[in-house]
C-alpha cells in the first residue's frame, strides 16, 4: 500500500461509466461525417461525394494509426497516462471543428479526432477488461459496445434537432466537446491496471489499485494460473489475430455503409428525405437493442454459434436491402431489422472476444492492432461508398456486402474458437 492517504473507492460502475465514453464518442464522432448530407449549412457548401468520403477517411485512417499507437503505449507504459488524458485531448479537437472553414482544415482536424479516439479505445478497453471483477466483466464490456450505440444514435437525433430548428452546424462539434469533457471527469480517480501492475512486478502498486477498487485480493480479477501468460505474440496468438482481424473486417465494412451513409443506402426511388432520415435512426435504434439485449445473452451463449447466425442473418438484411428500390417501408424496416438486430449481439464480441483470447501482457497491443484491421474495412468502405454509389447505384452497394458479411459466415465458420467456459483473463 502506498502510504496512509485515504483511499476514494472507484467503484465498478465508475470503472465501466469512464470506459464507456471512448466508444460513445467515437459513436458520435464516426456517424456524424454522413448526417453532414442534412446540414444545410455544414462547413462547406460544396457537400460533394469526393469531400464528404475523404471527411470519413480522414477520421477512419487516423484511428488506424491511434490504435496502433494506444495499444503499442499502453502496453509498455501503462493504461492510465493516455486514459486519463485523451479526453481533453478530444475536447480541444472537437472544439477546433467550429474554425474549421475550409475542406483541408476539416480533413486534418477529422484525421486528428480520429487519431486520438483510435488510441483511447485499446486503453480503455484494457482498462474495463482488467479492473472488472470477472463476474461483471463480459457485460461491463457488453455496455462499452451499448455506448458505441449511444452515441450514434446522438449524433442522429442532434443532426435532426440542427436541420428542424435551422441552428448553425456548431452545435454539432460544441456537444461532442462537452461530451469529452464529461469523459475526462468520470476517469478522474481511476487506478492503473491491477493484472498489468503484477506483470510488470510491481506488487505494491497493484495492491493500492485493489484498494481503490475496493478489492481484497487478484483472484476477484482473475485466475491465479492466467497471470503467467507469454508476454509475446507466438503462433497461437497470432492465428487468434488473424481471424478476429478477419472476424471484425468483413463485419466493420458493411456497417460502416449504414452508420456513415444511411440516407444514401437506405433511399428508395418514391420516398423522401425525412423517410431516408427516420429509417437510419431506426437502425441505430435497432443496433442499440441488439446490443442491450446481448447483456442477457452474453453469460450464457458460446461465442461460436453466435458468430455463425448473426452472420447469416445480417448477409439476409444486406440482400433484402438491395429491394428497397421497389418502394416499400415495410420491407425496407424489416431489413433494418434483420440486419441490425444480429449486428448489435454480434457487435458485443468485439469487446468480449479479445479480451477472453489475449493474455495481460499483450492484451493492448493486441486489441490496437485489431481495432486498426477493423478500421481498414472502414476506410475501405467510407472512402469508395459514396463515389461507387454514384456510380453503380443502392442495389449493387447492398450486394457487395452481403457478399462480404457471407466471407465472414465461412471464415468464422472453419475457424471461429469457443472461448465462453474461459474463467480467467
């Protein structure tokens, strides 16, 4: 124990609350580069596919190389230095948006947002995975997939609140700055990571975090034998990186079309914009029950089979998408739903799967290294989407991913581990 200062609990709640606000602003932050197209006024008054794809990019290619970088930090020096910083970080970023009158200032501001939620989502998923005793950890990290969600859908209904009242597109980055500062008050207090203390040796720090936790011992964290992990990657971690590399880039890529450019993947030739609008916030909906509904499933349910229909029946959406051209709201809803639904379980193993598979010493890297191969798929998507669909059109758009969700069905299905009797972390 360090010392004889007096101790502030932070509790559980807290714990998850404050590692909950990276995925919530990078809801926010990530959907917010498509809702552009029903601001009037959004920075520019050339909204053209061109700038409105490379305003996505830039977010997208950043967080690429933040999560790299989070990971790669926090594995060496601890989760606590970033987790406690980035948020005001983010705040003068979000801040800096409202200046930003010109494409290229946009795009370098959007690249830097991106690079700093990039590098606070490997941290603050380590942070959640390790301090969380392990009876609540899987839906701990089940609720920082339901922030995600929380955020988008934010971001949905202040893009909506801009255009019905005609404010100005300031709004927009002010509450995301807002957000962030709130962020950086609920981490405040928050220990280092208890299981990387104890692989770094150092016992006596690790014994003051469980008493801020409000912990008697490790073995509320973990099982002793799990604390004597490799700390480097061989060939079985490896392999269990490649697939879920695999697992969240053929699962990012479809989705990233619906958060970014709903509107535009959701048009039907004889409906209107307000139709395009609600039917997109009815998807975040939708990804949000999905994913609230999994903190039921998840205790329970081996992972496989989850992967296995969740796929299926998000590859079924995609293809009845591809319809929505024929004009009808009950089929274009009831896509949303097929496809939303299974997205928002599925989406909880993003949190889950990694840290049942990655052993503490390389868990950040790991987990930076994911959330970069992940971004690919998004950057992939984000980029070309709103130049192919100008091209090729909503029902060829709907095709390729269902196409690309059915090369997540199979690679999941020859290589998917169960992972749901593991105990320790």
């Amino acid at each position: 124990m360090q010392g004889t200062e007096k101790i502030r609990l932070y509790s559980s709640v807290r714990l998850c609350a404050g590692a909950c606000c990276a995925p919530l602003m990078d809801g926010y932050l990530i959907t917010s580069v498509g809702l552009v197209w029903f601001l009037s006024d959004f920075v520019c008054a050339d909204n053209s596919p061109w700038l409105v794809g490379f305003s996505a990019f830039a977010y997208i290619f950043g967080s690429f190389f933040g999560t790299l970088f989070g990971g790669w930090i926090g594995d060496r020096m601890g989760r606590r230095a970033l987790y406690n910083c980035l948020p005001f970080c983010l705040a003068a970023l979000c801040a800096m948006q409202t200046v930003c009158t010109a494409p290229i200032s946009l795009i370098a501001v959007r690249f830097l947002l991106g690079f700093v939620t990039g590098a606070d989502s490997p941290c603050s998923q380590a942070m959640a995975a390790e301090n969380s005793p392990k009876q609540v950890r899987a839906k701990t990290l089940t609720w920082l997939m339901n922030a995600w969600f929380i955020g988008a859908i934010l971001s949905a209904c202040i893009a909506w609140f801009i255009k019905e009242m005609s404010l100005s597109w300031m709004v927009y980055p002010s509450i995301a700055a807002v957000l962030a500062l709130i962020s950086a008050w609920a981490r405040m207090g928050a220990p280092e990571s208890v299981l990387w203390l104890l692989h770094h040796g150092r016992g006596a720090e690790a014994e003051y975090s469980l008493a801020i936790l409000g912990l008697s011992s490790t073995s509320e964290l973990t099982e002793e034998e799990s604390l004597q992990g490799s700390t480097r990657f061989n060939r079985r971690t490896i392999g269990k990186l490649i697939f879920i590399s695999v697992f969240w880039f053929c699962q990012a890529a479809p989705v990233t079309a619906v958060l970014m450019f709903g509107p535009l993947l959701l048009s039907a030739s004889d409906m209107s914009g307000e139709t395009e609008f609600a039917s997109t916030t009815i998807a975040y909906l939708l990804f949000f029950i999905g994913s609230f509904g999994a903190l039921g499933l998840i205790g329970q349910t081996k992972r496989r089979p989850l992967i296995l229909w969740t796929f299926a029946l998000m590859a079924l959406g995609f293809l009845m998408l591809s319809q929505v051209h024929l004009g009808s709201k009950l089929m274009l809803w009831a896509a949303l739903a097929i496809y939303s639904l299974p997205y928002g379980i599925q989406s909880v193993l993003d949190y889950v799967y990694p840290s049942e598979l990655f052993p503490t010493s390389i868990r950040a890297t790991a987990l930076g290294i994911l959330g970069s191969t992940s971004r690919v798929g998004s950057m992939i998507s984000s980029l070309l989407f709103p130049i192919a669909f100008i091209s090729y059109g909503q029902q060829a758009m709907c095709f390729v991913g269902a196409f690309v969700l059915a090369v997540g069905f199979a690679v999941s299905y020859f290589y998917a581990p169960e992972t749901h009797s593991k105990t320790g972390i």
